[in-house]
C-alpha cells in the first residue's frame, strides 16, 4: 500500500477521536487532545490530497471515519444498535473500498516501476 493511502486511513482513524472528543471533552486535556487529533488527522488528509486524487481522499476520509464514529458510539458510549445502522455502514464502507480501487495512484516521477 502507498504511503499516502496509509496516512489517508491512518487520517481517518484520528477523526474518530477527535469527532468523539467534540462531544466528550470537558476539561483543558481532553480538549487538546482533541485539537491535536483535529490537526494532525487534516495535516495527513491534505498531504495525501497533495498527492492522490482529492475527492476520493475526501471522500475515503469522511466515509471512514463516520463509520468509526458510529461503531465507537455503539460500543462505547450506548448508542442504539440497530440493524440498519449496520447496514448502512457496510453499504458506505462498501463504496469507500470501491474508490480505492479504482482509483489509480499516481506515480512520482524518479520512482522505480
């Protein structure tokens, strides 16, 4: 896997913390935690956007951190299970890997086939 895709997941893992942060912070460290996570996953996201296609990246990084973040509030904050909430996620997941695949990466130039 490109690196870039790797920071775009590893992007979309720190939105579900700060995401969650919004909600649950109440003190001066839970809040800059989650400004950190808010910086460092939109750093990651852009350098990625630099590099691949935007919208895929965008839309990779939204769909999966979305998914987190409902997961996150059923396991861990009482959230309502339903079966169409899983549903729906599978469904979006399903079309956040289909733009991975399909979607070429770019080769940098001086980079070895």
């Amino acid at each position: 896997m490109d690196k870039n895709w790797l920071k775009v997941f590893i992007a979309a893992f720190l939105e579900i913390f700060w995401v969650i942060g919004l909600t649950h912070s109440y003190d001066f460290w839970t809040w800059t935690g989650t400004v950190i996570c808010i910086i460092v996953s939109n750093y990651l996201m852009i350098t990625a956007a630099q590099v691949l296609p935007a919208g895929t990246v965008y839309a990779i990084f939204v769909g999966l951190g979305t998914a987190g973040t409902v997961i996150a509030g059923i396991f861990f904050f009482g959230e309502v299970f339903k079966w169409e909430k899983i549903l729906l996620i599978a469904v979006l997941l399903a079309g956040v890997i289909g733009l991975k695949i399909v979607t070429p990466d770019k080769e940098e130039k001086g980079a070895v086939s």
